[in-house]
C-alpha cells in the first residue's frame, strides 16, 4: 500500500515555510575554517577560539545531526543564543513525504527563494535494500539535457542547488530515518559507520551535477568527511551523462565512483535520447572514461543503460556496446524503462531484457538488471520532477492507482 503525507496540513505549511526560510544564513555546507571565520566576523568568538567552536559545530550538525542550536549542549548557553541569532542550521520544509508498497520513500522539499527568485522544489528518493540503504540526491532545480526519455527532463531549469540545499537532503532523510545517533548517546561515544540506513548516496536526482560543479564537490567532500557524515567515497557516485570536461575533474578533486548515464552505442541514437551527446560526441566521453584517475577493476566505471522497446535494445546494440567500452573496466546497468504521462517510449519486453543482459555477461562485464524501485509513487529512475512542474494531483493519484494494481510494470 502507498502512503502518503502532507506534511503541511492544518495551517502548519505559513508556520513550516517562516522557519525553513530564515534570512539568517546558515552554517550547513561550510568548511571547518569558514565556520570558524564567520563565528569570528560575527563577533561571537574571538580567533583564538575559532578552530575549537568550528570543530564543535561540526560534530553536532554532521555527527550528531542536531538541526537547533539549543541541542548543542557542551556549548554555553550565552554562545547557543548568539549562535541563534545570528545563524541557522535548520532543515528544510518537507513539503510531501510518500512511502511505496516496496518501501521506497520520496520527499518533495522547498527551499527559500535566492535573490530575487522565488521558493523552489525538489524531491530526493530513498531506496532501502538488503544490507544497504541508497539516497538519490538532486543537483538543480529542474535539467537542461532534455533527455527525450526522461520525465525530470521535461522540466526547464530553474537554478542550482547551493551546497546547504544538497547536504540538506542527506541530512533531513537521516532524521525521518532516524539514522543520527540519540539525544542521550554520551558526547565522545564511537558511532559506528556500519549498519546506516543511508549507507549510499547517488548523485543521480535532478539535474546535471557536472553543471553544478563546485556545489557538489563541496558537499560530497563534506558527505565523506571522516569525522563528520563519514560516508566512504566508494559509496558515494556521481551519474554524468556526459560533461565531458568536468569528468577527469571530479575523479581528481572528488575522487567518488563514476557513472555514466550512455543509453546508445552510436551517435546518431544517442543524439536523439542524450542531446548533450551532439556537444560531447561519443569518442570523446570514451577517450574521458578511459582517462578517469583511479580507474581500475576495484574502481569500475557504471554504465547506465536504459532499455526501450524496439529502440536499443537489439543484439546487435548489445555488440555495439561491448565494443565501446572495450578494454574499460566497467559495469553495466541495465534500467527498465519506468513510465511517465505523455511519453511515447515502452520499456523492452522482460525477455528481451534478459537476452540483452546474458549477452553482455557473456562478454565478460556484470550487467545487472536494475529492479524497478517507487514506480507507484513516480520514485523510479527519470520520474522525479517537482510537484510545480508535474500533472495535476487527481491525474497523479489516477496514474499510482493504475500502477499499484499492476499495469505500469515491465
């Protein structure tokens, strides 16, 4: 059964939106020494003191996942309220939270508006899995690939995500989670990294993330800071689909997995389904993979691959598709396609699928068939888009009813 929450009902939504939007700037997505700097341009710590109170202001928001200054209890009280008045490290205001019958949960967030904008939204898409839980996480507000498959595609580009606004959704998914130690857990306890409800994230929501650079090697760096959100970078990876000039970049100076959203084996196709490939042809993104810093058997590069009906997923694509990536250690995710309103695209027949996946295994590279995850809840791979921007309510809640009774399966 789906489940679904308004999580601003009951005149809580003014109340909700006035505290998720302060005009105090927070403090969430700064580096150790920029938190020491902005105490000390505040006034509120002289410089001696700057290093010990950003140290502690780190281990409560990213260890301890404290969203209030009042909760920061080996810090005084007179410090907590200047802290307070000064700055914020809230969360975000949740705007929607569903849960699908497979358990995968999506949560539709608002952020305040920058400058002259106005309120945005996003959703992130938790998918839990025996022995590890997986946070799919947005980069901008809307995408400018227009990938001719992709539901979050068809939605113009809005802006950029700030580092606050990409931290924000690992560490409010870890509060509905419960994945942040408890109140009464001693100060200087060891916490262990194992056994997380979010053990991994992907970059993989809305949005390129190599259009968004900085912000999200600063976040990811944070994210597996080792004395903070500690996630380890080989649990962390970055899905491009094709920014070629930013890719030896994140592997040099983020240093995370790689993943590359492929989809076609020539470029004629390819144009059509990932129209970056027109600036960024094939022999290039190739030439960028094989380049990559680390690459290696224990440091594949994932290839993912979108099976649509008629479309690429021949035998002959399959040959096409070993003979690109020849010599590169890889992995091969093979994703049914998941449906959205207006699409003209069908997923391939499941046996077809699987002929597809024993020729490349043959071949000799993993090609697991990704499980549809969250389809009733338009949670799967390329649904994501912000409730703005998508179909009317009644025509949303038609179309999960459809799928929940079966029909929207491959």
């Amino acid at each position: 059964m789906t489940l679904s929450f308004d999580l601003t009902a009951d005149g809580a939504r003014d109340a909700l939106r006035a505290r998720a939007a302060p005009e105090k700037p927070t403090l969430i997505g700064l580096t150790r020494a920029e938190l020491g700097a902005a105490m000390v341009e505040a006034g509120i710590v002289p410089e001696r003191q700057a290093k010990m109170r950003a140290q502690q202001l780190w281990h409560w928001m990213y260890v301890r996942g404290v969203s209030d200054f009042a909760g920061m209890f080996n810090i005084s009280k007179d410090l907590r309220a200047e802290l307070d008045k000064h700055f914020t490290v809230a969360r975000p205001e949740i705007v929607e939270e569903q849960i699908s019958a497979d358990g995968t949960r999506k949560w539709l967030f608002r952020f305040p508006p920058r400058g002259a904008g106005r309120p945005v939204e996003i959703e992130t898409v938790y998918i839990p899995e025996e022995g590890r839980g997986t946070l799919c996480i947005s980069s901008q507000v809307g995408c400018t690939l227009t990938c001719s498959f992709c539901h979050t595609g068809t939605q113009k580009l809005v802006r950029n995500l700030t580092v606050e606004e990409i931290l924000a959704q690992l560490l409010t998914a870890r509060d509905r989670l419960g994945d942040f130690p408890d109140r009464d857990t001693p100060d200087g306890a060891i916490v262990p990294a194992e056994g997380r409800k979010v053990s991994n994230i992907v970059m993989m929501g809305m949005g390129e993330p190599l259009y968004n650079f900085e912000a999200v090697k600063k976040a990811l760096l944070i994210a597996s800071d080792g004395d903070g959100l500690s996630l380890s970078k080989r649990r962390i990876t970055l899905s491009t689909s094709g920014v070629v000039p930013e890719i030896f970049r994140t592997g040099e100076e983020i240093g995370v997995m790689l993943a590359i959203s492929l989809h076609a084996t020539n470029d004629d196709l390819r144009d059509l389904l990932v129209p970056i490939n027109k600036k960024y042809p094939l022999k290039e993104l190739i030439a960028a993979c094989r380049a990559y810093p680390g690459l290696s058997n224990a440091k594949r590069i994932t290839f993912e691959y979108v099976m649509l009906k008629d479309v690429n997923d021949s035998i002959d694509d399959a040959k096409g598709l070993i003979k690109l990536l020849k010599g590169i250690p890889a992995k091969i995710n093979l994703i049914p396609f998941n449906p959205w309103p207006g699409t003209n695209y069908q997923c391939s027949d499941w046996e077809t699928i699987e002929k597809f996946a024993d020729y490349i295994n043959n071949a000799g590279y993993a090609s697991p068939i990704r499980t549809p995850r969250g389809r009733d809840i338009l949670a799967a791979c390329g649904q994501l888009k912000s409730e703005s921007e998508r179909m009317r309510k009644v025509d949303r809640l038609a179309l999960e009813a459809m799928m929940i009774a079966g029909h929207g399966e491959a």
